[in-house]
C-alpha cells in the first residue's frame, strides 16, 4: 500500500482508511468493514480500560502503566503545580515489526 502526502502533516492512516481496504481486498459491504473496525478498536479500548495488557502477534503490545503523582511546573509562570497520579497506555513494537521498518520503510508518494 503506498501513502501519498497531500500535506506537510505526517501522514496517517485513518479508521476510514482501513474500512476501505476491507471493502477494497477481502470483499465486505462498507457498512459491514467499518463495524469491524470499530468493533476492533472498541476491543482493545475496553481491554485496556479494564487493566488487560492487548498483545498483537507480530505487530506490538499495548499495556497500562500507573504513573505516580509528582511536582511539575507551568513553563510560562514558572508556578510550581501538583501532576495527579494518572493511567496512561504505552506501546512497545513487537521485533518483527522494528525489522520490517528497518529493512523496508515507509513508500511514500509525493
């Protein structure tokens, strides 16, 4: 798949975009593709909100990370303000896909 860029923004793959390679190379209808990928995305949305780590063979692992609270600063008054303990999610790429952006890139047409 090459990605074109029509902007000076990094370009991005979008849930649209996935819905019609669905609809473009396996067959579905239009509806049916972008059920599935919400229905994908609302998964590992739910996985991770209930503090399950998403593994994706191949691809990467998602998982929650309990961040303390800690002193931070406002850069533009220099105030001193408190950061409150929050969740965040991280991602750590599986080896297969660092090898493939290694070996291969990204094909971009501008």
């Amino acid at each position: 798949m090459e990605l074109s860029v029509d902007s000076l923004e990094t370009p991005a793959l979008t849930k649209a975009q996935l819905a019609d390679l669905l609809f473009d190379q396996i067959g579905l209808n239009k509806r049916e593709s972008k059920d599935m990928i919400d229905a994908f995305f609302d998964l590992i949305s739910s996985s991770l909100i209930e503090g399950s780590d998403v593994k994706i063979s191949g691809f990467g692992n998602f998982q929650i990370r309990t961040k303390a609270p800690r002193p931070g600063r406002n850069p533009r008054t220099g105030e001193s303000i408190p950061i409150q303990a929050r969740r965040v999610v991280t991602f750590h790429a599986s080896h297969k896909l660092k090898e493939q952006i290694q070996n291969e890139g990204v094909k971009l047409v501008v």
